[in-house]
C-alpha cells in the first residue's frame, strides 16, 4: 500500500504537465481504496461551468445520464460540499439502507449498478471554482476500513494542490496561446532578444523581415542591424534593457534605444528596444528580455495629423512634419520657415509634450502613427 501511495503522489502531479496521467493516478487512488471507480471534476459552480471531468471506471454514457438527469437531486452533493477540510467523507455515514431504498437516485441509479460505500471529498475550493473526487466501492465490500481511510486523508492534499497547479497551468496556457496569437495578427514587426542579442522570439511581420533583408538581419540566431557600425549600439540597447527587465538597475543611462535605419534599398525605418519583464512568470517570451519594434518612417503625415495624435500646436506639427523629412534640425527649421532659436524652443515643447528627449525618439514615435491611406 505505501508503494501504491508514492505512485499516486508522482502520477497526480505528473497529470500536472501531462493530462493523459490523470487516469493513472485515478486507476492508483482507486486501488488504494479497493474502489471500481473514481472521479474527478472541477466546475465553477455560480457560473455553471464544468472545466474537468476525469472518470475511471465510470462508462462516459453512464456519467452523461447522471449529469442530465440524476446530479440535480444527488443526496452525496450537499455532503461533500457542506465539509471544507481535506478528507474523505462517506456516504455510509450518513444514509442507511432504508433511506437508499426509497432515495430515488440510490434507488434508479446506484443500486442498479452495484454501487456500495461512496467516499467524497471536496478539493482546491476558490471562490465558486470548486473540485470534487470520488470514490465508489462495490456494494459487497462494505465499508472501508479506518487504515484504507486514513491512508487516502492523507494524500487527499497532494490532489487538493494538483488541482490548483492544474489550474494555473491552463490558464498560463491560455493567455500565451492568445497573446501570440494577438501579436503574430500585428502588422509591427515585434521580437523579443536575449542579453547578447539572440532571438528568443518573432511575430511574423518580424520574420518577415529577416526573410527579406530589411533593417534586420539573423546571424547564428544574433539579431544584426543592417548598418555594421550601428550593430555595437543596438547590442548596448538590448543588454541595458535585459538588466531592466530581469529586475536591476539601470547601468548604462546612456544608451541609446531608438536608432534610424536608412536601409539601401528599402527605406528609412526605426528599431527601438525597450525592456520587457514578467508578470507572475508571464510574458510573451516567458522570461525577461528586451523587446525590439521595426517602424518604417512614416513620410506621410501632414502638419494637421500631428496636432490630432501629439496635441502639438500648428507651429511645433509643421517643425515636426519637417523633421521627419531628415536633416539636422537647422535644416528643418528651414523648411519650416522659422529661426534656428525659434525651432529648438519649439521643439523643447515638443519633447515635453510627447514624453520624449532626443529627436531620434520623436521621429520614432511619429513613425508609429498610422500612415495616411
């Protein structure tokens, strides 16, 4: 029986990670109470959802007119749900042969099918997410003995905690399901670098890139900048953003983390790299690291789209809508038609007003507004 105990400690955490153990461990936990049949189930009971069902033993169109037809009024239910400590209770305990007789759920659907000493237990109970388990012994063995009940009270908390970690786990896989799904629907080329600069992971307009010789490159599984004298400050960008997201401080204040791109054949575009950290061990990459965004400039946009998506006035949008033309900031102020001094208090303003503090940055953000169909 102790052999038995330690397979079904490994099997219910091991159904953990793998779902197809979790009829092994119910196989092993039935043995170990000389039952024909065990069950798990795991519902939301406010919301009326059922998120496990696991049987063994228990003929699935046997379990389906149970829950149709006889689950509503089963007497074992309010038993198992009116204890909140971790043990198994026993149905011989409370309902005698005579109230099986009459009982129409002992009388129409455990009687007929042998159903003896039924031991419950409720598990992993948060809010209204409730688990339950049972165990159903034939009818000729009678009740339990103590040892066989203080032997399954005793592992009763191993299934209490691996149906929460279960819980976790779907849920964990669920958000990451979405999240790349989400990501990968992004037209923004998006991809997630380790410290020395190794893809971790691409959505595919970032693949895309790298397929098509753009900005970007990949090297040995390094990410490499088009530009080769550009490589060493994006490789700067990605550690400093690494040493952020795993939780440290800034070491390197100075580096820069938008750069522009004047590709030869493709255009201008912008890589900026900022830190990505974890929450509660999620994350699209499933550890910290560096996220790095490709925008392509976005030459198209007039004066009087700045002033709706920056909030800029209509001097500070035409110095703006100048700059991103290229050339230094004399040449812009030029084009804009206003003084050197004159442009560079207008664009104090404007680094205030959009949260930015180099002009690299502000032409970057302005190439992630959308382009003018």
């Amino acid at each position: 029986m102790e052999q038995l105990a330690e397979e079904f400690v490994h099997a219910i955490y091991g159904a953990v990670l793998d779902s197809e153990k979790w009829d092994v461990a119910l196989s092993t936990m039935a043995a170990l109470a000389d039952a024909e049949h065990a069950l798990v189930m795991d519902a939301d009971f406010a919301a009326g959802v059922l998120y496990r069902s696991v049987l063994f033993g228990i003929d699935e169109a046997d379990n389906r007119r149970y829950m149709m037809e006889y689950a509503s009024f089963d007497p074992r239910v309010p038993v198992v749900l009116g204890h909140n400590k971790l043990a198994w209770q026993s149905d011989y305990d409370y309902f005698d042969d005579a109230f099986r007789k009459k009982d129409r759920f002992y009388r129409e659907f455990m009687t007929p099918r042998r159903g003896g000493e039924s031991l419950m237990a409720m598990i992993a109970k948060e809010g209204s997410r409730i688990g339950t388990s049972a165990l159903i012994r034939d009818v000729s063995k009678g009740r339990a003995e103590k040892a066989i009940r203080q032997r399954l009270d005793g592992l009763v908390p191993h299934l209490d905690r691996a149906v929460k970690i279960s819980r976790r786990f779907a849920a964990l896989a669920s958000e990451a399901v979405l999240a790349h799904n989400v990501l990968d629907a992004l037209s923004e080329p998006l991809a997630c670098l380790t410290g020395d600069g190794h893809l971790l992971r691409a959505n595919r307009a970032f693949e895309g890139v790298l397929r098509t010789g753009g900005a970007l490159s990949l090297r040995n599984g390094v990410v490499q900048v088009d530009l080769s004298e550009t490589q060493p400050q994006f490789l700067r960008a990605v550690r400093e953003c690494c040493r952020i997201a795993e939780g440290g401080s800034s070491g390197d204040p100075e580096a820069a983390l938008t750069f522009r791109i004047d590709h030869r054949t493709r255009g201008t575009c912008f890589v900026t790299v900022a830190p990505l950290a974890t929450v509660n061990l999620q994350s699209w990459a499933g550890r910290p690291c560096a996220m790095v965004r490709i925008d392509e400039l976005n030459n198209d946009l007039p004066p009087e789209k700045l002033i709706e998506a920056l909030g800029l006035s209509p001097a500070e949008a035409r110095l703006v809508s100048a700059l991103n033309r290229g050339g230094t900031l004399a040449e812009a102020a030029e084009r804009a038609g206003v003084t050197s001094n004159t442009a560079k208090t207008q664009l104090a303003s404007v680094f205030s007003k959009t949260g930015t503090t180099r002009q690299s940055e502000l032409i970057a953000l302005v190439a992630t507004l959308p382009k003018i169909r």
